[in-house]
C-alpha cells in the first residue's frame, strides 16, 4: 500500500486504466446528480415542501440573483416558466442525466454539457460584496466563485470524463460502440486537472476559513492549505490525494444525522460523492508530472516555454 502511495508518478495509462478512471469519475458525478435531483424532485412535486424549495431557492441568500429571475421569471420566458416549474425541470434533468451518468449512456455529451453549467451555479448566486452594505441583509457575503468552489471542482472532474470517455460497462460501449478510451493516454495534462479540482477547494477552504459559506472541511485551515499546496505542485500528489480523501470522508460521517432521512442525509454530501472518487483516483493513479515546481527548477525552459523548435 505504501509503495503504490509513494510510488513512481505515471506519465501515460493504457486505455485499461483510463476506462477505470472514468468509471469511478462518472459513478461519483452521476451520484452528486441523481441525489440532488431525487431530493428537489421530490419536494417540487410535494405540496407539503414544494413552497419551502421555491422560498429557499429564491431567497437572498438562495441560489438565484434577480438577474437570473428576471431572466427567466420575467419576459420573454416568464410566461412559460415559473420558480416552481423551473425546480421541476431543473431536478428532474438532474435526475435523469445523473442516472445516465452511472449508467454510462451520453457520457462526452453530459459531461461537456455539465463542466459548463456548474459555472452557471457560480454565476446565478446572489452575492453582496460591496463596502459598507447593511448587516440586517441575508445574503451570501463572499464572492461567488469562493462560495461555489466546489462546482467549479466539479467543471474541471467532467472535462476529464469528458476527454477519457465513458469507461467501463457503459451502455455507451454496449449499445454504440462508442466511447472507448484511447490505446495509450497521456495523463499529465488530465492528472494535472484533476489535481487541480481537488487543490482549488482545499487551497479556498483553508486561506478563506471562517469567511461566511465558505466550504470548510475541517477546521485546521494550515491543513487544508497544505493539501491544497501539495495537490497543486504534484509533488507527493498520492500522500495529499490519501490526505484529502481522509479529510472528505470525516466530513461526510460527520454530516450524517439519524434523525433525518436516507436522502436527506445523502443530499448534504452528494457532492463530497464526487471528490471522494477524485482523491481516491489520485491515490492510485497519482496527478501526472506536468507542471510541476520541481521538474521546473531542472528543466525550467521546458515548463515555461514547452518542447522547442527544430530549425
């Protein structure tokens, strides 16, 4: 265990390995959306919860800033869409893509799809940074792209899936034949990404601790930082990707509470699904060598500048 931890970092995976990658990465990011969908589903289609969903999407310190309710409560979608209908469609999408997801059916199409509209859940968040605005406000107080880091973890984890392709036991293989990962992948630029995702929560979680809704983990905010730095550099990628799975998964036991339901319980950690097949994949399979500070103090002309020219 320890030898594969600390063990040579590969810089190409046969196509074998990339299938089990996007394997574990599709079943972790499909999870974060069949939980999240089921749970808004569930409450939208219930008269007893459906106006608390709508109340605390559309809240001040909800997930949707009037830009977007005005865009898409008032002309010209306002006549076809409303807060409640919009939940609907939103979760039953979730829904229904996430179980693709795990499934492995239009993996390239959803995951291109979704790496890009996890930026829209930064975007659409309604924020009040500004000096000087009233304590008596509810709002989310910190920048949005702090605030939701976490997604934007999760748009880099799809552009992986994205480029390996469906994996293993897809339907996608099954029922196309399409989907396969390449004879020989190179992982340095897709390790890196995904190190990447992961360091960025750690790295906003541990300098930002404290700050309001800022997705700390636990709070040893020098720890989380020095994950965060470690995952980042690539250097002892295995060490802080084991050190961060850790980390995710006391979170998450910490999160559960028997006195709320399988769902609910499921929906406070759904996205903490994915980052615990993230740092696992880490593990195992390490963050590549590309970019590394290291390899740039030997070689700084190829880091920087890349591979030169022949004249």
């Amino acid at each position: 265990m320890f030898s594969k931890i600390l063990g040579d970092v590969p810089t190409d995976i046969n196509s074998v390995r990339a299938d089990m990658i996007a394997l574990v990465l599709r079943c972790g990011l499909g999870s974060v959306f069949v939980v999240g969908g089921w749970w808004k589903l569930s409450r939208a289609l219930s008269s007893e919860h459906a106006d608390a969903l709508v109340s605390r999407y559309m809240a001040s310190d909800g997930y949707i800033n009037s830009f977007f309710e005005h865009y898409l409560f008032s002309d010209p979608l306002g006549g076809f869409l409303t807060p409640l209908s919009f939940l609907i469609l939103l979760s039953a999408f979730e829904l229904v893509s996430g179980l693709a997801l795990l499934a492995g059916l239009f993996v390239r199409i959803l995951s291109f799809f979704y790496a890009f509209l996890m930026w829209a859940f930064v975007v659409a968040l309604p924020v009040v940074t500004a000096p000087g605005y009233s304590t008596d406000l509810v709002s989310h107080f910190s920048p949005a792209l702090l605030v939701q880091i976490r997604d934007v973890g999760l748009s880099g984890m799809f552009l992986v899936l994205f480029h390996l392709g469906s994996g293993s036991g897809s339907l996608d293989r099954k029922l196309f034949h399409r989907g396969a990962a390449p004879e020989q992948v190179n992982w340095n630029g897709y390790g890196l990404l995904l190190r990447l995702s992961v360091a960025l929560v750690f790295l906003v979680g541990g300098f930002f601790a404290g700050y309001g809704h800022i997705k700390t983990f636990v709070p040893m905010p020098l720890m989380l930082v020095g994950i965060g730095v470690l995952l980042a550099s690539g250097h002892l990628t295995r060490v802080a990707g084991l050190a961060a799975f850790a980390v995710v998964a006391w979170y998450s036991v910490g999160k559960l509470n028997l006195d709320v339901s399988f769902w609910n319980n499921l929906n406070a950690i759904k996205r903490e699904l994915a980052y615990l097949a993230a740092t696992g994949l880490l593990v195992f399979f390490g963050g590549g060598r590309a970019f590394r500070p290291g390899d740039g103090l030997r070689t700084p002309g190829f880091m920087l500048l890349g591979i030169p020219t022949v004249r």
